[in-house]
C-alpha cells in the first residue's frame, strides 16, 4: 500500500472516532446533571430507581377484624322498620298508675246480661242495678298498676284453689279499688271468697252475677261474674 492511501485511511479512522466521541458528549450533557452520583442510565434503570424510592404500604393483617359494616344501627333500624327484625317486648311497668284504661269498661259476658233482662222484664225492679253500678264506677277508674297486679295474683289464687280442678278463671281486672273476674265451671257457680281471704287483703265481695252456657259438646257451662272492691279507711267497703 502507498504511503498516500495509508494517509488517507488513517484520516477516516481519526473523523470516525471524533464524531463518536462527540456523540457520546452530547449523550453525557443531555442526561446528566451535576450532583448526580451515578452514570446515566437507560430508561428502564430509571423506572427501577423510582419503584424503588416509593414507599412500601403494609399488607393487611389477617388477623385484624374489620368492621362489620352489615350490622350497624343504620341497617337494624331500617329491617325493623320493615318487620324483619323482632323488638323485644317489655313487660309492663308494676308501678304508677295506668290512665288509658279510664272510659274502657269491662265486658260483661251477654249470658250475664241476658239474666239481667230477663229478671226485670219478669220482677219489674232492676235486680243487677248495684252490679251495673259498681261495673259502670270502675269503668271512670285508672289502674293503680301495682295494687291491681298484686291483687288480680291473689283473687286468681283464691279461685283455683277454693277447689282445685273445679273453677277456670275467663277474665280479670283490677283498677284502683275495684276487681271483675269472670269465672266458669262445669259443676257449680262461684260463691264467693273466703271471708279469711277478703279481711287479710281488705276486700270485699259480694256482687255476682250469675248464668248458664252450653259448650260446643252440649255440656252445661256455669258462669260467675264476681266484683271484688276496697275497704274504705272507715272500715266499711266503697260500694253505694
């Protein structure tokens, strides 16, 4: 080879690596900034860097408890306003005094009633007008809900067990002073209570009305509408 081409070869190699070395340089400028530790990096080693630097959010425990988002107070409301969840009944309050029942008289049952009709229709004078009296007083009456509970307890006692098996009890109430209790047997109408009873619970009873049913089989049902009130503080008992 002639020493002209040698030169010449020579040259392109030198132009060459020149502009390569001037490439890199802008390469170098264009993304790396003063400071900077590290060499420039492909795109890819920067998306690492980054992921990196984030920081790490905790996994959930698995034993923690979330909250129960599906029973709170919102939703219990709105499935009882809709008949889905049970309120829990209350018994009612034993003291103080029940004003609602006033106006509400107690029902008499129409066999009762019918032998009232009957006997004055065949005697003239209203032989059930005390029982009406005394009914139509308790009706204008509150409840004195804990002397009423106690002793509608103690006029279901006396009953059942004057003879055990004999007498059922239909229906009772007790207001302030005054007691109805309807009473049915197969046997024989009520008479009444003991006097031992009525002077240890300082009652009175002596108002009844009395009647005759028959059940579904034919049998003879006797029935006793019984009123049972207070003793004043005179001693003598509240019936006028």
């Amino acid at each position: 080879m002639t020493s002209g081409k040698r030169d010449t070869n020579k040259l392109a190699t030198i132009v060459v690596l020149a502009a390569m070395a001037t490439a890199a340089s802008i390469f170098v400028l264009q993304h790396w900034r003063p400071g900077s530790k590290s060499a420039p990096d492909s795109g890819l080693g920067k998306i690492a860097v980054e992921a990196a630097q984030r920081p790490s959010v905790p996994s959930p425990d698995p034993a923690m408890k979330l909250p129960d988002r599906g029973r709170d107070r919102s939703d219990s409301t709105e499935l009882r306003e809709h008949g889905q969840v049970a309120e829990p009944r209350r018994a009612p309050p034993l003291s103080g005094t029940d004003y609602s029942v006033i106006g509400v008289p107690f029902p008499v049952p129409a066999s009762a009633e019918s032998v009232c009709t009957i006997s004055k229709r065949l005697h003239g004078p209203d032989l059930c007008e005390r029982q009406h009296n005394l009914l139509a007083k308790m009706a204008k009456e509150p409840r004195d809900r804990a002397w009423a509970a106690k002793t509608e307890t103690l006029i279901q006692d006396e009953v059942t067990s004057l003879s055990p098996g004999n007498y059922s009890i239909r229906n009772i109430e007790c207001r302030s002073s005054i007691c109805a209790v309807e009473i049915e047997s197969l046997s024989d109408w009520y008479s009444g209570a003991t006097i031992e009873f009525d002077n240890a619970n300082n009652l009175v009873d002596g108002f009844r009305l009395h009647a005759v049913e028959t059940d579904s089989v034919g049998r003879e049902i006797k029935v006793s509408l019984v009123l049972f009130n207070k003793f004043d503080s005179k001693g003598s008992h509240s019936i006028h």
